[in-house]
C-alpha cells in the first residue's frame, strides 16, 4: 500500500512582481500535473516580505515524487 507524501517548493517573492510570481507559480502547476502520481498542491503566502512563495505538493508516494524530481532535473 501507497503512503502519500508531500514535498516543498519554495518561490522567491521579494523584488519580483506579483504577475512574474504568478506566471512562475503557473508554470510550476502545470508541469506538476503532468507527472504521474501527482495528487495536489497547496500555496502558502509569504508573512514576511522577505519569505518565499511555499508550494506544498502531495504525491501518491515517495517514489512518484523521486521519479518526478529526477525528469525534472533530468530537462
């Protein structure tokens, strides 16, 4: 049986606009639906201006996430 995992994405904010982060979160979701075992994500907002954009992603399993991230890489 499958375990889901989740892993963490962060997105620099500071001195970047709100469309180039927008467009950046984007292409991010849209190469994440693609992957097999992609379930979701999440998009936590910085607190501080100097934090990140943070995307909690959430995989069927650990090997999904791990063959993802390698053909990710791997382009």
């Amino acid at each position: 049986m499958s375990k889901i995992t989740s892993a963490a994405y962060q997105i620099p904010a500071q001195g970047r606009s709100m469309t180039e982060i927008s467009g950046q979160i984007a292409a991010v979701a849209n190469q994440l639906e693609s992957q097999a075992g992609f379930l979701f994500y999440r998009l936590l907002k910085p607190v501080a201006p100097d934090d990140p954009y943070t995307m909690l992603t959430f995989w069927q399993s650990r090997r999904h996430h791990r063959i993802a991230t390698q053909s990710v890489v791997g382009n």
